[in-house]
C-alpha cells in the first residue's frame, strides 16, 4: 500500500482495513515523521511508528530493515498501545533498521534553521541525518544495541564527526558518547530486547507458508527521495520499490499495489503543488477535512485532485488500483475539479514534467463537475452514492487508468464501499 500524493492520504486507515485479511503488517522506510490515524469505535489512535495492523491480535506487526527507530518514541508508542489494551508482544523490529539518535533530531532541526527561507519543512524527527548516516555508513543499528562494545565504539565514531559539526558549523555542545550510550543501553535495550528479530526471515517464512503480508508505505510517491519533488522530499523511497529493499523480499513476491489518493490532495511542508488553492475552496477543504498534521498540527496545504500525478504514480508504483479517501469532505461542494493535463509556457501536456523549474510553472487545466451536494457519510455500497459522485470518481478512474476498488467516505472503520 503506498501514498499515491503527498502523504496524510488515509494509509493508515485502509491499511487498518485490509490488515483483517492479513497475517502480518510491515513498515518499509521511514520513521516517527510519519502519522499514521485510526478510528475504531469512538477511538482514534495516532501511529508513527508501529504498523497499522497492531490492533488486530491475529496480526505480526513488523518493522522493517528500511525504517529508520528512535528507540524512545517505539517504546513510548507501545506503551500508549498498551495502557490502552493492545496488545504490542508480536511486534518485531528489525535488527538492520538504523537508530535515529538524539543528534539526528538535533541537526535536523539545526539545518532547518540554517536553511531559513529556503527551508524544507521537515517534521525534525531526524529522518534526513539518520539516513544521511546509514549511506555515509556512519549509522547505528538496532542489531547494535545487542553488542555493548560494538555500539559504543559505533557511537563514539559517529560523534566524532558530528561533534565537530554541532560544536564548529552550529556553536552548540559536543555530546558524549558514554553518557549518550549509558542512556540508551539503560532504558531502551531491555524493553526492546524481544522484539528485535531478522525480519527478512520472518516475512519469508509467513509467504513460504502461504500467509498474506501487507507492507504498509509511509509518506507518498512524491515525497520519495528519487522520484518526488526534490530537495522537497523526505529521505527514503516510499514508492513501491522501496517495500523490497526496506524488507528483503523480492519483487514477484508482490502481487497487488493498492494506491491510496485523497479525493484532493494536501502537502504539509514546502515544494511545487501546483493545484493549491488559496481561496475559500482551499479553506473549506480544511476546515472539514481537518487538514492539520497528525504528528506536528502543521496546517495542510490544499488543492484539486491532480490527476496528472496519478498518471505518473501508476507508472512509478505499478499500481494495480486505487482507494479514493476523504470523499466525503467534498459533500458540500458546488462543484468540483480534477486537473487533466498542465499548461507550461502555453504549451499543453498531460505528463508531469521531467524538469522541475517547469513544475513550478505548470498551470492546470481543470475539468469541473457538479458536486452531489449529499452527505456522504454513511455510504457503504455503491448504490448509496449519487449519480455525480460516481460521474466524479470515474472521471478520476478514466483520466488515472487503474480502477478505483475502493471509496473512503469519513474517517470510521466501517465508512467505506468496494467500487469494484
Ligand atoms: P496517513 O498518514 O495516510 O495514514 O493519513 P493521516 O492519518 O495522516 O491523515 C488522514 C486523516 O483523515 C486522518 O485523520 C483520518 O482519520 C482521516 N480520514 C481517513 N479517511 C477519511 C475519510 O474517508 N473521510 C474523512 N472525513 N476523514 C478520513
Ligand atoms: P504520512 O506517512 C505528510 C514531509 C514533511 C516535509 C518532508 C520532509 O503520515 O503520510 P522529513 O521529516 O521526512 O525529512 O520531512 O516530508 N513529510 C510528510 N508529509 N505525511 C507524512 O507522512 C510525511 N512525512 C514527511 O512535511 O515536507
Ligand atoms: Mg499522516
């Protein structure tokens, strides 16, 4: 399941959803910048970084080789999970994901404030320099943890480069590696000590047995390191290639990619988006889609479905069809738009251009629709959608070329129809 936009698209919903039918639910890449919301009931939980599946007992939850960890945020999520009886024994972390440290977040924050203007907007959960680190084959891994000797020497080698940067480039304190390691031995090692486990041979062992694994992407198609709107991106690949690499398992071992799409799209950060709305429109879309960041409270930036970009995340992720989230915050439109094609220098196309300088510039060219001016949220056939709703998804369906299987009308765990 990947983020077909840029993310906050309802992942963690249907991946929720589909977890019913599964055996076990694997994060990939990425870490806490994520958040990941569920409803059940009247409970809403907010995940960053423990898979979607978790509160399903039958479910494996597995994070990954690919996801980055900060060990104190794992295990204050589980034990929020567990004060509030889930039960969070089955998760299983790889022992190849790296450590996000305290530094990370640090120098996250510092090249932010460096940046100024120019800055990205990242959530400062120190996603960037953990990768960073694990290319520069400066990185800690969870595997560490398990080798007192290797994972002080690990950390002294790391800080010795970054000291020098915290305390030369930024004029803050150098930190210590001992005290640092003492910290971490000391209060993360133990309770997490059983969850620590070769995933790859975990995941090989459930396909081999004939079990349905779901990976569960972070982020979206256009925040992936090589494919999104560089430099504003984050620093793994959400696409869908990156379930192989962040897991072990290869790729004909995948059988169906679910893309899931916002019936409109936000970003929160900064970058092109050329869709955005500025106007009452734009307001309306988060006001009553509350488009306010899970994990930071940042306000969403809104606009129209872009279906120029779908086009590309179907190549990108080849997907084999669509979820559509969030219809419902449409119920109450006049009309409504979907972008069909851009205008650039006069010039009409219907790809997403290969030069970004042309993206900032790409006008949209909008086809409008009437809206249904119906309330939605309580639709859960097909037949229960008016004849414009369903005139508006197959416009996305046609102009896209995947079928939409599936239609999310309000955030609850029983608000949604299969299209097909
Ligand atoms: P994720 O990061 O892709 O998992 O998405 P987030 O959880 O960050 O943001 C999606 C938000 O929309 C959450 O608050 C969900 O509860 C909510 N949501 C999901 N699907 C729907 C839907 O169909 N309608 C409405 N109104 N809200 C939804
Ligand atoms: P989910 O999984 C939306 C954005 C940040 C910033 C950029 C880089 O909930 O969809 P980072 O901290 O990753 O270095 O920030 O990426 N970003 C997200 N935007 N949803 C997310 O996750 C995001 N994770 C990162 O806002 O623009
Ligand atoms: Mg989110």
């Amino acid at each position: 399941m990947v983020g077909t936009q840029w993310g906050d698209e309802g992942k963690g919903k249907f991946t929720d959803l589909l977890a019913k039918e599964m055996s076990m639910v694997v994060r990939y890449q990425g870490g806490h910048n994520a958040g990941h919301t569920l409803v059940v009931d009247d409970e809403t939980f907010a995940l960053q970084l423990v898979p979607s599946g978790v509160l399903y007992d039958h479910i494996e939850p597995v994070i990954g080789n690919g996801v980055v960890v900060d060990p104190f945020v794992l295990l204050a999520e589980l034990d929020m999970l567990n004060r509030r009886g889930i039960d969070t024994r089955n998760l299983r972390v790889s022992g190849n994901a790296h450590l996000i440290m305290p530094y990370h977040q640090q120098l996250d924050a510092l090249q932010e404030r460096h940046l100024g203007k120019s800055k990205l907007g990242t959530t400062k959960r120190g996603i960037g320099p953990t990768y960073a680190d694990k290319a520069t084959r400066m990185g800690v891994r969870v595997q560490d943890l398990l080798d007192e000797q290797i994972f002080r020497e690990k950390l002294a080698a790391a800080l010795s480069h970054h000291n020098k940067v915290l305390t030369k480039v930024f004029n803050r304190l150098p930190v210590d590696p001992d005290g640092l390691a003492d910290k971490i031995l000391g209060e993360c090692l133990e309770p997490l000590r059983p969850h620590i486990a070769d995933t790859t041979d975990l995941i090989h062992t459930a396909l081999e047995s004939g079990q349905h694994v779901l990976f569960e992407g972070a982020q979206a198609t256009f925040l992936d390191l090589d494919h999104g709107t560089y430099p504003f991106v984050t620093s793994s690949n959400p696409t869908a290639g990156g379930a192989c690499a962040g897991t072990g398992v290869g790729p004909r071992h995948i059988d169906r990619v679910l893309g899931i799409a916002k019936a409109y799209v936000t970003r929160v950060g900064a970058g092109p988006f050329p869709t955005e709305l500025f106007d009452d429109d734009g307001d309306k879309m988060v006001d009553i889609g509350h488009e306010y960041g899970t994990n930071t409270g940042r306000r969403r930036r809104p606009g129209w479905f872009d279906a120029v970009m779908l086009r590309h995340a179907v190549r990108l992720n080849s997907l084999t069809d669509l979820a559509i989230t969030k219809l419902d915050v449409l119920d109450t439109f006049e009309t409504v738009k979907v972008c069909v094609g851009y205008e650039i220098d006069g010039v009409r196309t219907d790809k997403l251009p290969y030069h970004q300088s042309d993206l900032h510039d790409a006008v949209p060219v909008y086809e409008e629709l009437p809206g249904w001016r119906t309330d939605l949220s309580s639709a859960t056939e097909p037949r229960h959608l008016p004849a414009a709703a369903h005139t508006y998804l197959e416009l996305i369906q046609d102009q896209v070329g995947v079928p939409i299987s599936l239609v999310s009308t309000g955030p609850g765990r029983t608000q949604f129809l299969h299209l097909s």
